[in-house]
C-alpha cells in the first residue's frame, strides 16, 4: 500500500514498466537489501515450502475473552476486519462485568465474521473468585443459575444454535475446586449435572469444558474417562495457556492431550485456549505472532486473555474505531485464504523466538506468510512454487506493523520490501531487513503483476525515547520478561517530567527542507492526569505544542502527533516539559517511549491493491494485461478496510476497467454511495468524496454488470471539511431536565465548556435546531464527548462502562451511538455516527432515558457524500528516466534524467530522498538531469519519482534503485 501515481496515470505507468525492463524491473527486483540489512551471519532463516499442505487454515486463534464490550465497542468495521471467529463473553444478564452481554454483542459478531460464542455461566455472579471463591454448600443454587442462563439464550437470542456453553472457569485454580485430589469426585458429579441442566433446557447445546487455568494431564484423563462413561462428554476440549513460558510447552501440552484421547478411545476434540498471553503480549505484533502461528500450525482456536477492560479486542486496537500495530496483524490472519504449507522457524518451541505461518491458496494464486518476534534480519527461503500457478517469476511485496502502544492508531503497514524475482528450482529467496522484535510482518507473493510493486520511500527516522540526551528524567527498564506488564518499544520508557527543567532531545539529519511529521508514543495517566501536553523546540526556538489524549495508565501508552517544519541539515528537536523555562505545562508528566518522525509530502494518500482485498465470489485475474486486477461481477464484491489518520473527507478512487458500460457500488460500512460509474468500456476511474471517521473504514465494492478492479486509493481532502456543520454544544443546544453547562478543570483539553450530566431520565435532553441547508440525506454525526464512568469493585479488572447518546429526529427516527469508556472527565475523545435524517428540518433532541448520555464538547454533522465523479482514461505523458546511484570521492551519489519524449514542451519534476527539482517547458529530446548528493557512503535502496505535465496531461513515474556502498 502506499503506492502514489497521478490521476489518469495508469495507462502510461504499464508502459514505462513495459518499455524500461532495465532501469525499473530490474532495480526493483533487486532490492533484496533495505536499511538495515546485516551480514549473513546476523541472518535468520524461514523456510517455507509451498508444496507441503499442513491443511486448511483454521483462522480461529484470533479469538478473545470479553474482546467485545456493547453494540457498537468495539465498531463493525473493526471487529469485521481482525475478524475473531470466536469469542468468550460474560453469562446474559450476569453482574460480573458491567457491558459484555452476550445478547447485546453477538449481533457485532455474527455479522462480521464470527462463526460461535461462549458463554461463561459463572459470569453471572457478581465477585471474583466466583461466589467468594467458594462452591456453594446447595449446589442446586448454582445449577438454577445454568437453567436461568441457558433459558435466556434460548428465548432471547437470534443465534442460539452459535452459542458455546462454559459451566465452569478455572475450576483448577480459585474457583471451587482447587484441590483436586480432595474436591475431583466432586467436580465430576458436579460437571454431570451441569451438563445434563443444560442439555434439559437446551437438547441441541454445545458445552465446553474443562476451562482450566493450567494444563493437567491427570485430571483431564480421569475428566475424559468419566464424562465418556456418562455420557456426559463435552463439544469441545477447553483450557488455558497464560504463562509466557507456554510458548516453549504448548505444543507438548497438546500432544498429550490427543494421546490422552486415543487411550481413553473419544475424539479428537475440537480444542479452544480459551486464554492465552500476557499483559506484555497485548498490543505487541511481534508477540502475537507467535503465539498465533503456534496455535494454527496446530489447528486449534484460542482466545487472548482479558487484562485491562472489555471491549477493545483485548488491547489490539486502538480507542474508538482505530488499528494499532496489532490489529494489522489481526486483519492479515484473517485474510488468509486456502491452505497452511510447512512453515520451518529457526528453532520450534522456544520463547521469544522468530516465527510465522505460511498460506497458499492456489484459485488465487498467492502465497502468503507472517511472521515476527525476532530481532534480526530474515531470509525467507520459498521453495515448492509451482510454476502452474505461479509462473516462472513472481512478484513479492513485504509490509511491516509495528508496535505502536496500546492506543496508538497505526495506518496502512507500509512496502518495506518489494521485489520481481525469477524463480529457480521452484525456489526464490527473499531478505527482510528487520531489527525489532515487537514488529510482525506480512509477505505476499503472487504472480507477475500488472503493475510492478514499489517500496515506500517515504524519509523516516525513529528515535528511542531512551537513547536521547535527557534532563531530569528518569530511564525504566521494562523488559520482555516482565509478562504482568505492558511492552515498551526498545524495552525501555523515560519519566519525570515534573519540573521545569525536564526535557528529552536529540539531533536529526533532516534530508531536505518542508514539512514533517513528529509521532510520540507515549503514556498519560488519564485517570489520574487527564490529557497532557508538552513543548516542542527546535534549534532552541519554540516549534509548537505536543497534545496527549488521556490514557488508561503511564504505561499504557498511545501516540501523539504533530506537525513541524524543518530546514535541511543537523537539527535539534526538543521534548520539553515547559514551554517558557519555568513554568510546567498541564499534564506534562506524561512517560516517554518512542519518536517517530517523518517527510509530508501532500494529503495522506494510500492505496489498496484489490488482489489484496477479502474477496467474495470474485476471483483475481492474471491474465496479461489485467494481472492482479479482481473480477468483480454479479454477486461478488471486493471488501477494503482503508485507514484515515483524522475524521475528514477523503477522495476514494477505484481504478478498474470494464467491457462495456456498468454500473459500480460502493458501500461505506454497509451505506450505499451512488452514481459510480463507467459510460463505455475501456479503462476508468470512479471517485466518491466521502466523509471518513479516524481509524477503519469498511468499504465493498460491486458491480452487476462486472469489472476488472485494479485498486482502491484513499487521498486527503481536507479543503472540503470546511462544508461541515460544527458547533460548540453549549452554544446552540436548548438543556432541559438535569442536562446543564459546566467547566472542565485543567489539565484539559475541551474547547470551552461542556454539556453534562445528560440523560439518566427521558426529560434531562438537549435539543439541537437543524442548521440551514442541513437536508435530508445521509450524514456523519461526529461528537468530541468524555465518559469516565465505570465500576470500582472489581478485583484487578477495570471494569468500563460504555454510555450511549440517543438522537431522535422531529418527524423522522431515533439513533443510538455507543461511546467507549475514555479514561478521563477532563479528556475529550471524538467518535463518528452514522445518522440518516429523512426530514429537511427536524429538530434533533439528544439524550438517554435509560443511562446517562456522555459529557459533550462538540458537534458536527457531515454530508456522507460530498461529490461523485467518472472518468475515462487520460493520456499520460511519456518521459524517459534514467537512475544511476554512483560513488565520488567515497560519497554516494544518485543521477536522475528525465528525458521529454512528447511533441511539446513538458514541465519536469524530480523527488528523491535526498531533495527536488524542477525544470520548466523541458523541449521535445530535451532533459531535465540532476546528481543528488546523499552527503554518506552508504546509499539505501530506494525510489525516485519523476513527474511530467504538459497540455493538461500529467503522468508520474515511480523508479526504483538499489543499494550503493562507496567505502
């Protein structure tokens, strides 16, 4: 992803692919070494063999334990693209966890991938350890309690043949029967009758069990023999893998499991880890990773645990509706399609390791394999490729998710490595530069392709919090091998930004003059704190402020970001926690991890391959000239999960091409955008201006009549957020009932003041008069809200509430938005709504008569579609360009000509790493050249972009080059 061409460009760039087999496929296909890169012998190894089936992808060691919060926490888009096929949520009206109702979640799930839910019935109690830890003197109490749970299922839900039951949770451990060699005549007697309540209430019920905390090979043989003899014997085998050392035994945990089974004579079970990992895991790509490519090389489901709260996918997204580095990770296993191949890591079975797992689905003719959690460079050694499916040379592209914080919203995983390759002996190798160990990563390989694959380029640099010249702070080690608690990047954070004089700084070389972009994953104290702030110097001048979003700890940490602009050369940057010497921002005593700072070069923009796409009934074409592109025709759709950096409007383009005139759907997390189009057969391009929230974006493309979808590009239009309706919410809303204006104390981040204590009965509402001009039609309610609310009796959890806001419109209907739990109720969080208004000026009255509503800030209604265009194919312009990295004087050096090969003039632009230039009206066999110094020795592999306009046209050329060292 990332790939940038301009509008209408497409047809010229396959003929500069085509025409330049020299200068552009071969440099790409050569880019085997990236920054980074290490010796052999730093080196690790992956072999994968595409021929050996280990069999079909199991795809349900994405589950989790109370992953899901309400309806709506997470949002569909989010849990439709990690895709958990499982979860385990809280008994139906139990009061061990506020949200978490299975009722009021399974809806999320069942229509976005999830394939059954579990249901602990000891979650209806209201105390950890259940009943006080204690098995009650009357059991029958507690087998009312499985007849009242399993009736509510029954009655209550719209999928209860997708429920899984669980009569009992950790049975080994804190809860009742602990020890097993007193209580195991029990326990069986016990399990005996409530398996048999709930098959009474419930003939056609699922029952998993045991669910306990640890592994045990005696107790699960004596479990297995007696629920045989008594027919009492569970759907699925159930237990728990939390300790970070079950990297190294799971596998021979499950060996025994099955020989268990075969000398008992029942099975093989279906086997669900029902929790797995550690709070060091959560949020983590490169942990996750292994733990994930453990339980589906061996065909089992799995669960994450549950550390902090409900509903965030158990620390693998980020806030509202946003991906952190893991929910990548989440969304690429749930891409995999086919068949899992033999995967062989550097060593099996050993913790905090390399390793990965390997897919080949051959109807669409790609192999796919992830992998992380080492800390050197990877060699993957593909073997087995069959020429019949991929041909004689592939294309493979690597991208990479890295750790980003728990709350740190991460974008689409850059290129980081991209290369066309021939394959030799069914074989080709392929480096992956790699120095961090919480990084994941994802290689597809996949026939020649239309259009060769291209590395971002864009100019980064990341700094370790801890490796800065620091002033009144403090370094904290947070090692790996600290499992209770949250990873930190480099296993490192710096605190005490206390006083005045506290601050983190650091000199980078700034390759060219512009705009850039300061990412700071760092942890707010929000309960305690609220939001925080720091000062941003540069070169000992003031730069701007850095703006943190509470969090749920200091060392749970999210990431700030800001905008700066630099001049080229050595240039000091400056964290601070003042901004005048002496006196100490609000809320800066924020901790410190990682600084990510890199090149804006115009709107975000990204875009989607369609061959990458979760297909359904569409196949991907390879044929010449349409290799890559997805045939997309009657009932079949290509889904997309985009990312957005901010809520705004976004361009989204479709580049395809049809054989006759048809007509394309667009759907935005299940909305209809209408009028995309193409008027005749041939190449075209649809765009939708559309309102799009921070973080995923569900978008499915259709089309009856058919087309060749070749990708899907998101770009930034952030000129057309001026078309918003925003409003302070104390200046426009009509209070009634206990619904009052109020101030919000410092450290905060509202713009004025604040609207509370709205809802908790149907009179305390506002009411917001409808703006002029603000139709009828489809439109983004976007409220800036706090809700600190939750539960204190917990244990250890924390115990969130989710509030919700009603929007009732004057004549038309009533929608509900669910806002998620924000650590502070001095932070302000913005979430996005999807409002359908039917009237044309209908007042909308805002509240909760059954909770209280959420403390608002702001409002906004956005249009959902600003502007739809059609195009057909534009003519490009033809350049010629030359790229030739060169050593002088022991510095490297990179040669750039571009040569006008129209009939008129030609306006030249040239991008590098490493500066720009541009030449004007350039005349017909003319050039525009430019030798760009690196001012080092060692020139990294890259990619120069070369544009060219004339006449109205335009076209850009994306140029790859390989590593120089001038030593």
């Amino acid at each position: 992803m990332h790939g940038k061409r301009a509008d209408g460009g497409r047809r010229m760039l396959r003929r500069l692919t085509a025409g330049l087999t020299a200068s552009v496929v071969a440099a790409t296909g050569a880019v085997t070494v990236l920054p980074g890169a290490a010796a052999a012998e730093d080196v690790e190894v992956l072999t994968v063999d595409l021929s050996a089936s280990t069999g079909a992808v199991q795809g349900g060691a994405s589950g989790m334990l109370y992953g899901l919060g309400d309806d709506g926490v997470p949002t569909d888009p989010i849990i439709a693209g990690a895709r958990p096929t499982n979860v385990t949520q809280k008994a139906p009206h139990g009061a061990q966890h506020p949200n978490g109702d299975p009722l009021d979640v399974e809806r999320s799930l069942f229509e976005n991938g999830g394939e059954y839910l579990m249901v602990n019935i000891q979650d209806y109690y209201p105390d950890w350890a259940y009943n006080g830890g204690k098995r009650p003197e009357d059991f029958d109490t507690y087998l009312d309690i499985v007849r009242t749970v399993v009736t509510s299922i029954v009655e209550e839900s719209d999928y209860p043949e997708r429920y899984v039951f669980t009569p009992f949770n950790e049975p080994d451990g804190i809860n009742w029967y602990g020890d097993w060699n007193v209580m195991r005549d029990t326990f069986l007697a016990d399990w005996k009758a409530a398996y048999q309540t709930i098959k009474e209430v419930y003939p056609e019920a699922k029952i998993a069990g045991p669910g306990d905390a640890w592994w045990h090979g005696t107790s699960t043989r004596q479990i297995l023999t007696y629920a045989k003899a008594n027919d009492v014997l569970p759907d699925m085998w159930t237990w728990h893998e939390l300790g970070v050392e079950n990297l190294a035994t799971f596998r021979s945990h499950l060996a025994e499991f099955r020989q268990i089974e075969r000398e008992v004579g029942v099975g093989p079970l279906p086997v669900n880890i029902t929790e797995y990992a550690m709070r060091r895991d959560m949020g983590v790509p490169g942990q996750l990773v292994q733990w994930i490519s453990m339980f589906e090389d061996e065909k089992v489901d799995a669960q994450t645990a549950y550390w902090t709260f409900a509903g965030n996918l158990n620390d693998n997204m980020a806030k509202n509706n946003g991906a952190n580095g893991a929910w990548w990770l989440l969304k690429w296993y749930g891409d995999l399609t086919g068949e899992t191949v033999e995967l062989t890591p550097p060593a099996l079975n050993k913790v905090d390791t390399l390793q990965g797992i390997a897919a080949l689905d051959e109807e669409k003719h790609q192999a796919t394999v992830l992998f992380g959690g080492g800390a050197k460079d990877v060699r993957l050694d593909l073997s087995g490729i069959d020429a019949e499916v991929f041909g004689d040379e592939v294309d493979v592209q690597v991208r990479r998710a890295e750790f980003t914080g728990q709350e740190g919203e991460a974008l689409a995983p850059p290129v980081v490595v991209a290369e066309r390759v021939a394959v030799v002996d069914g074989a080709v190798q392929v480096v992956v530069p790699n120095r961090d160990r919480h990084s994941a990563y994802q290689v597809v390989v996949t026939p020649v392709l239309d259009e060769a694959p291209i590395v971002d380029t864009t100019w980064k640099q990341r700094v370790e919090a801890e490796s800065t010249r620091l002033s009144g702070l403090t370094v904290v080690d947070r090692p790996a091998g600290d499992a209770w608690t949250f990873a930190a990047s480099g296993a490192k954070d710096v605190r005490g930004f206390t006083s005045a004089g506290a601050s983190a700084s650091w000199t980078v070389d700034v390759p060219t003059t512009g705009t850039y972009r300061l990412g700071v994953i760092a942890g707010v104290n929000g309960p305690n704190v609220g939001p925080g702030s720091h000062a941003l110097f540069v070169d000992g001048a003031p730069a701007g402020t850095i703006r943190y979003e509470a969090g749920f700890s200091d060392s749970y940490r999210g990431k700030a970001e800001v905008l700066v602009e630099l001049q080229a050369g050595a240039r000091e940057l400056s964290v601070r926690a003042s901004a005048d010497g002496s006196t100490v921002l609000p809320g800066a005593n924020v901790t410190l991890d990682r600084f990510d700072l890199e090149r804006v070069d115009g709107p975000d923009t990204s875009t989607y391959p369609a061959n990458l796409a979760r297909l359904s009934a569409a196949t991907v074409s390879y044929d010449a000239g349409t290799a890559g592109r997805v045939e997309v025709a009657g009932e079949g759709s290509a889904t997309f999960y985009v990312a957005a950096r901010a809520t705004g409007y976004y361009d989204v383009t479709l580049d395809y091409s049809a054989d006759a005139a048809t007509t394309v759907g667009l759907r935005l997390n299940g909305r209809e955008v209408a009028g995309l189009a193409a008027d005749a057969a041939g190449e075209r391009t649809s765009t939708a201006r559309v309102h799009l929230a921070k973080g995923i974006t569900e978008l499915t493309v259709t089309s009856p009549e058919g087309i060749a979808l070749g990708s899907l590009t998101t770009t930034r239009a952030a000129e057309s957020d001026a078309t918003v309706t925003t409003v302070e919410a104390e200046d426009v809303l009509q209070l009634s009932g206990g619904a009052r204006l109020e101030s919000v104390a410092q450290p905060t981040d509202v713009s004025g003041r604040q609207v509370s204590w709205l809802g908790g009965s149907a009179q305390s509402v506002a009411v917001w008069p409808r703006a002029e001009g603000v139709g009828a039609g489809q439109y983004d309610l976007v409220v800036r809200y706090a809700n600190a609310e939750k539960n204190t009796g917990h244990a250890y959890n924390t115990d969130v509430i989710t509030r919700f806001l009603d929007v009732s419109e004057a004549g038309g209907d009533t929608t509900r938005g669910a806002f998620r739990h924000n650590y502070s109720w001095k932070g302000f969080w913005t979430h996005t709504v999807a409002l359908d208004l039917t009237t044309d000026d209908g007042a909308l009255t805002l509240g909760n008569a059954t909770g209280w509503a959420p403390n608002l800030d702001t409002l906004a209604l956005a249009p959902l579609v600003l502007d739809v265009t059609n195009s057909g194919p534009a003519a490009g312009v033809t350049l010629d360009v030359q790229v030739q990295p060169r050593c002088l004087a022991g510095k490297a050096y990179l040669a750039v000509r571009a040569t006008n090969q129209e009939q008129s003039a030609v306006d030249i632009s040239i991008a590098t790493a490493f500066g720009t230039r541009e030449f004007a009206a350039v005349g017909p066999e003319r050039s525009g050249y430019q030798s760009f110094a690196t001012r080092t020795a060692r020139l990294e592999a890259g990619t120069v972009t070369v544009a060219g306009a004339t006449d109205g046209r335009d076209g850009r050329y994306d140029v790859a080059y390989d590593a120089l060292d001038c030593d």
